[in-house]
C-alpha cells in the first residue's frame, strides 16, 4: 500500500485548522450560552424596574410584632369558692372570690384576651356556662346588647366605682356584666345608661341572678345569666341588615379627597361599612362578567369624577400585588373580626394612577409579600369603586389614588410558556452536545497526531532498513 508523506508544513497547517475549528465552537457555545443568560438577566432587570416603579407609588407599610402578654392566674382555689350552683347561691357574689377574679380580668390586655380565645357569646354558649359554670371559669367572651340596667357599685378600696348592670343580646339573651370603667359621653362623663348599645369583653366569673326586666312584655324577674367581668364597656353598634347593605343609604354623601382638600377617614365610616356589607352580603348577586374592566382610560375617568363610578362594579384584570395584610376590624355591623388591605399595581396603568387601594370584608394574610418576586406576584379582583383618597408615598410626597372595596381578589398564576422551557432546554442539549464534539474533536485530533507520529518513525525505520540493504557487505 503506498503511504502519502504529509510534509511538517501540511501536519502544522491541519493541526492548526483544527484548533481555530474547536476555539470556534467553544466560542459559538459561550455567545449562546451568554445570550441566553443576558436574555435572562434583562427580563429580570425590567421586571424588578417596573416593580420599583409601582412600589414609589405606593406608601411604606411597617409592620410591627403584636405583643401578646397572657396573665397566668395564680389563686386557682378562689374559684372553688363561688356558690353558683342553686339559685339560692346564683343571687349572692362572694366577695373575696369576685375581687380576685375581678382584678385579674382588668389586668388582661385585649391582646391576651384573644390570645385565650375571645369570642361572641351566643345562646348556644350561654346555656353552656349556665348548666356547668365551673367547667368554663375565666374563660374569655364578648358580649352585645342593649343595656336593660346599670348603676355604679363602689370598689371595696374606696377608690373609685365600678358598673354593674344587664344587657339583652340580639338573640333576646340576658347577660350581667362588671366592668371597671363606662364609656365617656361627649361631655367626658364616665355613664352607662339603660338602652345604650354596648360591648363588654371579659372573663366569666359564674351564674349570677338577679331580677330585671328583660322587655319581652313578662316585667321584672329574677333572671340567671353568666356574669362577664372585664376592664371597661365600649359602644358598640348593631348587626347590619341586609336591606342596609343593599341599598347603601350612606354612600350618597361620600366625596373624593383632593390634592388641596383631604376629608377624614372617620367621615365616611358608615358608608363604607355598608359597601363592605353590600360586598359580603350581595356580592355574589352582581354581573360580574359584564361589569367594566379597569384600564388605564378608566381610572383617568374615575380619578377626574368619582361620584359617576361610586358604588358600582369592576373587573381589576391581571395586575401586581404590591402588598396585602389583614388587619384587625375592631367592633363593626358585619360581625368581621379582620379586614384586609391592601395595593395593586400594573405598569399599563399611567399617570395619575399607576396603583389602586383596596380594602376587602375578609381576612387574607397569603398576600403579604416580604419580596417582589414571589407566587403571589399577580392577582385578579372583582371589586366596587368608594373613593378617591389621597395618600403619602414611600417617597414621602401626596398623592391621589381611587380606593376600592372588594368583593373577591384572587391569586392568578400564569402558564408556563413551553417555548421557553424548550429553548432552555435547547440551549442546554447544545452546550453538552458542542462540550462532546470539542472533546472527540480533542481526542481525534490526538489520535491524529500520534497516527502522523508513528508513520513518521515507521518511514525512519524503512528508509534505515533500505539503506542498510543496499550497502555492499
């Protein structure tokens, strides 16, 4: 077989080739690679801009750790002394044991009172503690209603008086109550008077009867009923009808803030508490998928008259959740122990509002956001229109935005786009692929080099072996 003889010039050049060919590859494999990854990085980088964007229109919210601090009650056999078991020891209040367990309930903060399970004392719980007061003492309940009689009862140190007195619940239960303090009337006088509306928060001491008259036409009585002892008695107000809730009576005085004119929140409470009843309770009846969708354009509307759009429905389409936390609601018609409120922005919505406001009649704490980039980033809501308000933003300027009471915000997550998992993909199929054929163009190129090496000692050894033979012996 006859063997080509490649010169050391032509073995340079091929190896030569071959190098400028994988540094080649090797460089095609980084400008994808960094392609994709600027391609990445810059998608990142506008979204974390429009973030930013939406963020300065919106104000700082700072939140703080409630501090719950729970009184351990440390005299337990008090408790064994009251005698409320008959009727005869219903209508008598030991002393000793309702100074102790009176204190000890004026001493509880509202925060512990929650923290040891606070709730609304109903007819069903109400017959609970009156058949076997000793198996619920302390235990924590609010009580409602209409105050059928009080009077001011001295405190055993002189200093000061306490109120004692009965009130009618809503479901036409009698409960008894000692508070440490009355609410202040206008005039700054402590008083409880019979038919006020009031609220009293406290601990249940025992089965206490006494004659009263409940109003439901039998006179006065002797009546048992639980005793609740607690720091003071509050205004309160009655439940909300839904006739209230539907017709809003309210919301025809409500007007919109103004950069020059800003008007107290405490101003439109009622009306705002009966547009969260109308979206609790009446919600779920509106057309929502023919209600207006909000745009930019539309805002612009509102934001230049808002009392064409109050009151009535709209669709928030798929925007940014700034920020959501649920709040404590305090004593309200609706019965709700939390609101929400919260921030939502999009980037297709220009000046003058590039956010909205929302407060909603429900609790949602999976909306807080620590960062900008999480799975509750997009939201859609169903909502009414109240106001506009103005606010301070986190840069610390004023500023006017339309305030929304919403009947539902749900969490939108957006469909994976294949075509991004299949480029990502691609991309990572092709750096593997041009890593191989770099290392089989490296080993072949190897192989190469050592075939040309041993060819040309091959030819050595022939041209030594020829030579050797025809020299004459």
């Amino acid at each position: 077989m006859k063997q080509t003889r490649i010169s050391k010039e032509e073995a340079a050049r091929l190896a030569q080739r071959d190098r400028n060919r994988i540094i080649g590859l090797a460089i095609f494999a980084a400008l994808v690679g960094g392609l994709y990854l600027y391609s990445a990085s810059n998608a990142r980088d506008k979204r974390e801009q429009q973030d930013a964007e939406l963020a300065s229109a919106t104000p700082n919210r700072e939140l703080t750790a409630e501090d719950i601090a729970v009184i351990p009650f440390d005299r337990p056999a008090v408790l064994e002394q009251i005698e409320d078991g008959t009727e005869a020891g219903q209508e008598l209040l030991q002393s000793e044991p309702l100074r102790v367990v009176f204190d000890y309930a004026r001493l509880q903060p509202a925060t512990a009172l929650k923290a040891l399970g606070l709730r609304d004392l109903d007819s069903a719980s109400l017959a609970g503690l009156i058949a076997d007061p000793s198996a619920h003492r302390l235990e924590a309940f609010r009580a409602r209603g209409v105050i059928l009689d009080a009077s001011e009862r001295p405190r055993p140190n002189g200093l000061g008086n306490d109120w004692i007195g009965s009130m009618r619940t809503m479901s036409g239960d009698v409960v008894h109550f000692l508070v440490g303090a009355a609410p202040k009337q206008p005039g700054g006088e402590r008083l409880i008077e019979a038919g006020d509306y009031l609220r009293v928060e406290g601990l249940f001491y025992g089965a206490y009867r006494t004659a009263v008259d409940a109003g439901d036409g039998q006179g006065v009585r002797a009546i048992t009923g639980p005793l609740i002892v607690g720091a003071k008695a509050a205004p309160s107000t009655a439940p909300m009808e839904e006739t209230v809730a539907l017709e809003m009576p309210s919301l025809g005085a409500v007007v919109d803030d103004s950069i020059g004119e800003i008007h107290e929140k405490a101003e439109f409470a009622q009306a705002q508490w009966e547009l969260m009843g109308h979206a609790l309770m009446h919600g779920d009846d509106a057309d929502w998928e023919n209600a207006p969708e909000i745009t930019s354009e539309l805002l612009r509307e509102m934001y230049d008259d808002g009392a064409s759009f109050r009151g009535k429905p709209f669709r928030i389409p798929v925007s940014i959740n700034m920020d959501a936390n649920a709040l404590g609601a305090g004593d309200n018609a609706l019965r709700i122990e939390d609101f929400t409120d919260g921030w939502i922005g999009n980037i297709l919505w220009k000046k003058p509002a590039h956010v909205i406001h929302w407060l909603g009649p429900f609790k949602r704490t999976d909306l807080l956001r620590d960062t900008l980039v999480d799975k509750n980033r997009y939201v859609m809501a169903k909502g009414y229109f109240f106001r506009n308000e103005v606010y301070t933003t986190s840069a610390g300027e004023p500023a006017r935005t339309p305030l929304f009471i919403m009947h539902s915000v749900d969490v939108f997550t957006p469909e994976a786009d294949p075509s991004v998992a299949w480029f990502a993909k691609g991309v990572l199929a092709l750096t593997i692929g041009l890593i191989g054929l770099i290392y089989f163009l490296m080993r072949a190129d190897k192989r190469k080099s050592t075939k040309l090496y041993e060819d040309m000692l091959r030819r050595k050894r022939a041209r030594r072996e020829t030579a050797k033979a025809a020299t004459p012996a």
